[in-house]
C-alpha cells in the first residue's frame, strides 16, 4: 500500500513523520511534495485542496483525520471510495472536557467572578445546583452520548435529540424534527454536537434561540456550539445576545475559520471564544488508528467508522 497525507489547516510535519516512522517500510507521501497519483492507494485528510482527491484513479480508501467530515462531503468531486472519520477515545474525551468545562462556566458564573474579581469586589452571587440545569445535547451520537453520560454524573438534567431514537440511560430521548420543540422548551443550556450536512446548516438561528426554556434558574439560555460554525447564523446569535434572547454563548468554531478580526463576538461580553480546539486531533493518538483501519481493509477487505455518505456524516 502507499499512503497520501493532506492536510491543510494543521501543519502537516506531525503528522507526515509519525506516519513514515509508524508505516515503515511501506510508502508515505506527503502531499506537499511531487508525486504521481496512481501510485497512491489510500489517503489520509483534514480538508484536503478539493479535487485533489479525484485525481488519484486508484484509489482505495479515504481517512478523515477529524470527526466531522464536511470538508470532504462539500467537495463535489470526492470520488466514490469508502470514506472513514475519527471515532477515538482521545478525541472523544477532549471534547467531553471542553463541554463540561463550559457547563460548569455558566453554572458557577466563571465570567461573572473574573468580572467582580477585576474590581475587586467581594459579591457572592446565588448559586444554583446543577440538579436545577437542564442541558440539551442537539446531536446524541459518539462525543454527544459521552458527554452526556460525565454532565449527568456532575448532577445535571441531560436530554438528546439526534434524528433516530436511541436508549441512553438517565437521558430524556428527544428524536427528529417533530420533537426539537418540546426538546428546546426544557432546555437552559444548549449544547451542539451536530455534524454540518444540508440538513443542520444554519439550525443555530434566531428562531430556535427563541424556542429556548425561559424559566430556568441560569436567568436565560446559553448556547455552546462545538459542532461546526455552518450551524450557526452569528447574526443571529449577537442579535439574540443583545435582546437578552440568548443569555451567554461558548463557541469554539464559526462561519468563518479563522474568525475574522472584525467579528464583534471576539470582544463580546457574552461570548467564550476559542479558536476550533474543543477536541484537537494529535497524531500521537490517531496514527496508528488509521494504519490499523488500512491493515484491517488489507487483510479482510472491510474497515471501521465508513461515513454514511447519503446521510453525510
Ligand atoms: P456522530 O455521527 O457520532 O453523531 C452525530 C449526531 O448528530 C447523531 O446523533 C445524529 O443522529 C445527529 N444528527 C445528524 N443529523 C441530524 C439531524 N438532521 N437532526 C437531528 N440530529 C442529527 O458524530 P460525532 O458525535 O462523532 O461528532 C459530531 C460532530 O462534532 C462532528 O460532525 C464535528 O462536526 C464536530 N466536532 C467538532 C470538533 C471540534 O473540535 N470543535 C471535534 C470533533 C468533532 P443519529 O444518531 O440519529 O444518526
Ligand atoms: C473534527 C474537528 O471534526 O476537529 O474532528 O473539528
């Protein structure tokens, strides 16, 4: 086999060294370099140049080194080999502490704190239990359901809502469009970790913010996106914001990376801001998963974590 590796976004070094060092003697070709397309059989990817992809004639198998595969699924000429995402515990666990540190922000008012702290100013302010929060987790799959299982244990009331039911226990099961309604009506802290497809695009508006639970002991909703900033409709989100609609927001990713200098969330007083790091793929911890998958496809001619390309994710 010979391996391609592309990737745009991170830098490449890591990746490409751990790969040669892991696979050898077998071939791996960095991206960067001349090489000719037919000797490559497989390929591993982070938003590879589109088209890139298509002209490689043989082609076996495509790895994406990320969880979420919309950088590929957007590329019209993505050829017709199976197509493989991240489905790690390394991954999975950095994103369960990203969303539980930023449940615990907002229920121990971090912000509030470091605000008083600045002045000086010794105020406590009412404490709410988290038994008294209810966290809604739009997209109930790999990192949703783990995440749902750590903020349970820490006391608070999680529900899901994905596409198809699922038993997830001690979580209220909320599935399909025609329970998003009673799903945000109970919901104070919207977590989002849905895949980016036709379907989801621009899910995260106005008019769902305003079907958020207004009664909950937080004073107000609070989003926290870490799903894929085409979600979201950030005009949206800073109009909610200044209405009071939407009481604070966590975003770790945005309509455009990296986020414009412009943007009015950078300096937002409502808005916790990092730069698409909730759950970094390393390639310490996911080499040797792809050239395990590659060796898997080799030997018995199947491989783990193939997207369902119609459904797109
Ligand atoms: P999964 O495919 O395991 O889960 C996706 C979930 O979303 C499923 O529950 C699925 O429903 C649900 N879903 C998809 N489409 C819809 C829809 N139209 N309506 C309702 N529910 C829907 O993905 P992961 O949990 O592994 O990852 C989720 C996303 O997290 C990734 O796609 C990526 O965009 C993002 N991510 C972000 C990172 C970051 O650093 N910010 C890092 C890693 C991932 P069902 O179960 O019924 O299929
Ligand atoms: C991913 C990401 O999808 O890092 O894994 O965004």
């Amino acid at each position: 086999m010979s391996l391609l590796v592309a990737i745009r976004g991170w830098s490449p070094d890591p990746w490409v060294v751990r790969f040669r060092k892991a696979a050898h003697p077998r071939p791996v070709i960095d991206a960067r370099e001349a090489f000719d397309p037919a000797t490559i059989h497989y390929a591993a990817v982070w938003k590879p140049e589109p088209g890139l992809l298509a002209r490689l004639p043989n082609l076996r198998a495509i790895f994406n080194l990320g969880a979420g595969v919309d950088a590929l699924t957007g590329d019209s000429t993505l050829p017709d080999v199976p197509l493989c995402r991240i489905v790690n515990p390394d991954l999975t666990a950095r994103m369960t502490e990203y969303v539980v540190l930023q449940c615990l922000m907002h229920l121990r008012q971090v912000e509030a704190y470091r605000r008083l702290q600045a002045e000086a100013r010794w105020e406590p302010i009412d404490q709410p239990a988290a038994t008294d929060v209810r966290v809604g987790i739009m997209g109930l799959g790999v990192l949703g359901q783990d995440a749902a299982e750590v903020l349970k244990r820490l006391g608070f009331r999680v529900a899901g809502w994905s596409r198809s039911s699922k038993a997830v226990p001690g979580v209220e099961i909320f599935a399909g469009e025609a329970a998003l309604d009673a799903f945000l009506a109970r919901t104070d802290i919207l977590v989002v970790l849905l895949p980016l497809t036709p379907e989801t695009r621009g899910i995260l508006n106005g008019d769902l913010f305003a079907r958020l639970a207004r009664d909950g002991v937080l004073g107000g909703p609070v989003l926290v996106n870490a799903g894929r900033g085409g979600l979201q409709v950030e005009a949206d989100i800073l109009a909610s914001l200044n209405d009071g609609t939407l009481k604070a927001a966590s975003l770790d990713v945005f309509e455009t990376e990296p986020l414009p200098a412009s943007s009015p969330l950078w300096k937002h007083p409502k808005v916790i801001l990092t730069p698409h790091v909730a759950a970094d793929s390393t390639p310490e911890a996911l080499v040797e998963v792809v050239l395990a998958n590659i060796a898997l496809h080799e030997r018995e001619g199947r491989l783990n974590d193939v997207v369902d390309r119609r459904a797109g994710y």
